[in-house]
C-alpha cells in the first residue's frame, strides 16, 4: 500500500494569448476564495457547483464510500478523498491544461488515477503526476476503503485569454522633496492591485481605491485586472522622497553637510543664488560664487562652459573619506537647465600655500611656474604626476581634462584646485590645462670647480642669489626640483658630471650650470677595525678598544665623535674608555689617501656601589657606609622605592636604628646609572638589660661593644657588664 502524503495543487493561469503558464493553490486556498471554513472539519457530499479558482472549475464528487471528500482542519488542514470519489478538473475558457502534479501527505493508501492521459506515480516525494492535453481531467480515487490525503495541486496550462494593460502612476517616478501623494490608473472596470514594499504585486495584494502618501523612499509596484483577462505586466514607479532643505549659497549647502560621513539619501539640497561654471568634465561639473566652491557630479542633462552662471539647482550631499574638502552635489534627473547667463571666467592667481589652505573642492586658480615631474609611483595612471614647487615639495597632481603634459618641465597651471585626500596622499590638484610659463627666470647658479682632471678628492660649493633654492645631480642628468637638493659643499671622488640649476620660489627654474670631472685619484688605505664592535649591550665599569689596520698603515683616532685626522691622536696600543664614547678611526700611508672612517660607540654602565657594613641583623643602631668607583656620584633611598639620579645624593654613612632597606646606584657624566644594589639592616635589641647610671656595679668591670674597657660606662650606650665570672649585655640609662 501506497503512503501519500501532500497534496499540492499550483495551477498557472497564463497572461498572454497562446503561451504556457501555471498557477498554484492548496487545498485551503481553494475552500477558504470559495467561502468555505477552513478552521473547522467540514463534510461535503456532491457540491450544488464547482469551486472556481483563477478562471478553472474544481467539481468534488462522492463515491462508493458513505461519505463524500472531507475537509480535516487538524495538523495543518488537508482534504480527504475517500473511495470512489472524483475530481474533475476544468478550464471552461478556450486552452487546454497539460500538466497536474498532486502532492500527499501520508495517510492509509489509496491510489489516484485520472480518467485520460498518463498518471506517474513517486513513492519519493508523495506526488501523483498527470500529463496530456484536455479542457477537463478527471481523478478517482480506485483503491477501496482506502483515502488519499491531499494538500496542494500544481497545474500548467496553454490558454488564449486577453491580457489587461499595465497600470500608469501620477505623478511619474522620480524624486521629491518631503511627501507626494500617488494615484494609480488603468482601464474602466479594471481592479487594481498594488505592493509598496518592491515585492511583485498580484490579486492578493492591496486594491487600490484612493490615492495614497508617500512621505519616504518607495518603489510601488502595480498590476491591472479584469474579467476574462489575465492580470496585467506588473508597473513599476521608483519615487525617491527626501526632506528638502533650500541654500542661498554654496557655503550654507557646506555647512549643513559638514559632519555627513557618506551618502546621504535623506536630504534634498536646493541652491537657490547664483553659481559660475569654472569648468566641467563629463558628468562632473565644478562650480563656485563669492561663499565657496562645489563640484556636481551625476546626469547633468547638458554641457556648461567656464562663466556659465545658473542657479535654482537641487540634488542630495555625498561626502567621500568623511573629508568637508570633498563634498559635492549629486543631481537628480532634469534639475539643470540652460545657464541663465555667461561671463568671461578669469583664474585669480594663486600660490601653493593659497591652495592648501583653502579646502573647497573646486574653487578654481591659476598656478605659475610649476615644474611638472613624471616620476610618479608604479600604482599611478598615465594622468597622474607631481606638481614641484620651488622648495622641492611635490604634490601629486591628476589631470581630468586635458591630459598630463608630454613633456616634464615648467608650467602655468590654469583652473588648479585644492583637495584634501587619503593619509598616503596629502593633496591632489585637478588642473584643466598646462601653458608655457610665464614670468621672471631664475639666475643660474655658479659651480666652485670647473671643468677638468684632479688627482684628489675635491670640495665642490655652489653658490646662487639669495633666497634660491638649488639642485643638482651628477650622473648627467636634467636637475629639477626633485632632484637632490643643494645644502652643503659636496665632496667629489670619482669622475662625474654634475649640473645644477637655481630656483627662485615664484620664478621659472634657472639655465643649468654644468662642470665634468675626472678624477684620477691614489688607491685608499683600507679602513681600521674597531674591537670589541659596537653593541646593544652596556659594559659595566669600563671597556678596551683595540684598533686593528692593515700592516704599513698608521692609525689616528678621536673618542668625542668628531671627525679624525692625521693631527688626530695616534694608536699604539689599546686604552680604556671608563665613559660612554663614540670612537672614530682612520688608517693613512705614503702614497695613498686616508681611509674611510671607522667608528663605534661603546656605552659603559657604573659598576654597583657596595655598602658597609654588609647588610644583616644587628642588635643596636648602625652607621651604613655606601662606596663606588672613583669618580662616581652615589644616589640612595630608604623608603624601599627604586633609586634614580633625583634620589638623596651620598655624603656620610646613614645612620639605621630601625628596620631599613637601603637601595643605591652609582653614575656619571657619560656613565650610565648602575644596577641596584640592595642591602636590608635588622635593628633587634630585645636580649640587652637595662640599668641606671646610679647603678654602676662597681665590682663589675665595663667593655664596649669593640672589645675595650671602659672606666665609666655613660648614658645611652650599650657595653658588655663583666662581674663574678659572668658578662652580660647591659643598656645604661
């Protein structure tokens, strides 16, 4: 015996003349769209008619059985179709159904066979499914005593139905500021069904009766139906409602928008004064009036050209990187119109520290005598470089318009603006174009050596006006402002060319000054070792230098960081540094130029001071004595907390007549502090007697505490009482 489960009945109602469709239904749907309860267990023999559902008819019929389908509300709902009963299936409207898969929950065994056409069975998935091409299918249920417990159906179909005309929205999609009310139209007798929410609309969804307000972002979608006609294409309208704020200028639009973080879709700007067109690129559009400047970026609708003024413009803020130097304006839909007038637009002129300092995107200026350099990083495009300014600064600089100049040099930079960008890039500038420079040249500079051979290493000075800046390169090649910079007398050693040129900020670089030397120089001496090398560790107390060169060379060498030579100290044998010292060295020999020099530098830590006497348990007071190397500055505590160089400074023994902890470190100048060195004193005097000083026993012999008698004992000491064979520890008093 068979167990079935669901039964699933999806019939799909088809929309277009001649094409496939389907459409779904359980079994509850079909009672409840026919007026029948389906919170309750219901008993129906022969229906007086058949159920309708989207166009078909459903006729249940009794059987052999006593009673007729039954509807059982219990464990989700489900119609039971017992021995004999039928089914009859129907598209009374021109078409043919094609296919039905009933689905079963399971239930005692039965079997459901249709009356034409083929019916497959899957135990699997509990489904019966029939195939063919009738106006009308019949199901019985042929097993005896048994029923099938259905719950859904899915039907396909072929029908020639009409289909309805879409719906229209008024007012049209677009976007609004604070509210709009809606209305939606279609044909007389047309019902019509709508979602707000995106979702695809159908007849079990809103019917729209009256306009309705939409007082945010919302996408209605609609659909239009009527009688013996499949519902329309669903009509979609995407209304975008924002609160709307109006600006008189460009500066109250930067304000309201200055702690935005990104897009914003919930406000719609409209500046209502004047603005000038400095320039536009494709979809982006630059604007500014006497308040600021702004950049438009989105559907203009139209092309603008420098000195173009309109006004009355609306769109909603971005701000990108969370950056007031980068915000703009995206338009909506038709919101620009013709320019109301135009001007001749001129660029004031401007210098770098104009630029910086201003932070309105796209206020736009003229920038002259800018070297423009092509050594820009890997990662750039082709329209990127760097703008180099007279004090060897660069700033990366992308052109949107007119491309990066073909050739690196001097420039005058017309519509150049400031923008503040990302932490690796400080500034970028959008220029609109590159001219010939203009203005003063800058005088060249003069080279100290000129052109020829030497035989020694040679000090090469450039000199230049006042106020110059200069640069310099010896492979031969162009010197600009990003080349090496020029600050002090440059040593040469080996043949090169070298050129300069000068600039002045504010004026075009110089002509190049330029001088080839070839040197013909004696083989240098191969540089001393220092031993020990140099170390991340300290040397306590003091450290030996050994200085090691090659055999035939002699050695001079300075130990306060300064730059040796032969009038140096000489090195005969190894020395001690008892201080923290750089030591620099070179080797020098007939016939051959001094080495290059050799340096290291030794950090030398103070040793730890020592204390006397040790530290221990005592029974009276005790005079501590703290010691350290000669020349050594102690510092000490008593309190338990760690010396510094701020502690009490050492200058006689410290008297301890209590439990103390004394800590000490020892220094210098150029002596790193030493370690700690720790030492804790136990005063216990709990064993001595006391006596009085009238009480001198005067049969008893009086020691002190080193061994010595003592002929009359005084107040405040402790001594050793010595009478009739018996000594004993006495405190006077």
């Amino acid at each position: 015996m068979k167990k079935l489960l669901l039964l699933s009945w999806c019939i799909l109602a088809l929309a277009l003349t001649g094409r496939a469709a389907s459409f779904s239904v359980t079994t509850a749907n079909l009672l409840q769209e026919n007026g029948k309860s389906t919170s309750r267990d219901v008993t129906f023999d022969n229906l007086p008619k058949p159920l309708t559902y989207s166009g078909f008819e459903f006729l249940f019929e009794k059987g052999s059985a006593s009673a007729g389908p039954r509807w059982a509300s219990r464990n989700g709902g489900y119609l039971s179709f017992t021995n004999g009963a039928t089914l009859k299936v129907s598209l009374p409207t021109e078409g043919v159904i094609t296919s039905i898969k009933a689905t079963f929950r399971s239930g005692n065994g039965g079997d459901m066979a249709a009356s034409t056409g083929a019916t497959t069975y899957d135990d699997a998935t509990l489904t019966t499914t029939w195939t063919g091409s009738a106006s009308e299918v019949t199901f019985t249920n042929n097993v005896i005593g048994k029923a099938l417990y259905i719950l859904s159906f899915e039907v396909e179909y072929s029908a020639d139905l009409p289909v309805s005309d879409a719906p229209t929205f008024n007012p049209p999609a677009g976007t609004y500021p604070n509210e709009i009310m809606v209305s939606i139209e279609a044909v007389a007798g047309a019902k019509i069904y709508y979602t707000t929410d995106g979702s695809k609309p159908s007849e079990s969804s809103q019917q729209f009766t009256a306009p309705f307000k939409l007082e945010r972002t919302t996408t209605v979608k609609a659909i239009a139906v009527e009688d013996g006609k499949d519902p329309s294409s669903a009509a979609t309208a995407e209304y975008k409602v924002i609160p709307g704020i109006e600006c008189n200028n460009i500066r109250l639009y930067l304000n309201s928008t200055s702690n935005l973080i990104g897009p914003d879709p919930n406000t719609l700007y409209t500046i209502k004064g004047d603005v000038t067109v400095t320039f536009q690129s494709g979809n982006v559009l630059y604007v500014q009036d006497t308040s600021g400047a702004l950049s438009i970026r989105g559907n203009l609708g139209r092309t603008y050209q420098p000195g173009d003024v309109i006004s009355d413009f609306s769109g909603t803020p971005y701000v990108a990187m969370n950056d007031e130097s980068d915000r703009y304006l995206s338009p909506i839909a038709g919101s620009f119109g013709a320019p109301k007038s135009h001007t001749d637009f001129v660029f004031p002129e401007a210098t770098f520290d104009d630029l910086r300092n201003d932070f309105n995107l796209s206020r736009a200026y003229l920038l002259k005598n800018v070297y423009m350099s092509r050594s820009t990083d890997a990662e750039t495009a082709e329209n990127f470089g760097y703008a180099v300014f007279a004090d060897g600064s660069s700033e990366l600089l992308y052109n949107t318009f007119t491309g990066f100049p073909l050739k690196e040099g001097w420039y005058d930079i017309e519509g150049i603006m400031a923008k503040q960008t990302t932490e690796s890039v400080t500034w970028m500038f959008y220029p609109t174009m590159y001219n010939q420079p203009s203005g003063a040249q800058t005088e060249a500079p003069v080279l100290s050596l000129a052109t020829g051979t030497y035989y020694d290493a040679q000090t090469l000075t450039i000199t230049a006006p006042q106020g110059a800046y200069i640069y310099y390169t010896t492979d031969g090649s162009t010197p600009y402002p990003g080349s090496t910079r020029y600050e002090a007398p440059v040593t040469i050693e080996e043949s090169c060319l070298v050129k300069a040129i000068a600039v002045v900020p504010g004026q075009q670089g110089s002509t190049i000054a330029e001088a080839e030397y070839t040197m013909t120089l004696l083989p240098k001496a191969e540089a001393p070792v220092l031993l020990p090398a140099e170390s991340d560790e300290a040397f306590v107390g003091q450290v030996t230098v050994t200085i090691t060169a090659a055999e035939g060379l002699s050695v001079y060498y300075t130990t306060d960081g300064t730059e040796p030579t032969e009038n140096s100290t000489a090195y005969s044998e190894p020395f001690e540094l008892t201080h923290s010292a750089t030591v620099k060295a070179i080797a020098t020999a007939d016939g051959m130029r001094n080495s290059n020099v050799a340096e290291a530098t030794y950090v030398v830590k103070a040793e730890a001071p020592a204390f006397t006497p040790a530290a221990g348990e005592y029974a009276e007071k005790v005079d501590v004595t703290i010691e350290a190397a000669e020349g050594m500055t102690i510092a000490y505590t008593i309190d338990g907390t760690e010396p510094t160089k701020d502690s009490t400074v050492y200058t006689a023994p410290v008297t301890i007549t209590t439990d103390t902890t004394v800590k000490a470190i020892a220094f210098a100048e150029n002596v790193e502090p030493s370690d700690v060195a720790v030492a804790a004193y136990v005063i216990d005097n709990s064993g001595i007697n006391t006596v009085a000083v009238e009480g001198i026993d005067t049969d008893a012999t009086y020691y002190d505490i080193n061994g010595r008698r003592i002929a009359n004992p005084s107040a405040g000491n402790i001594y050793i009482k010595v009478a009739a064979g018996e000594a004993t520890r006495v405190l006077v008093k």
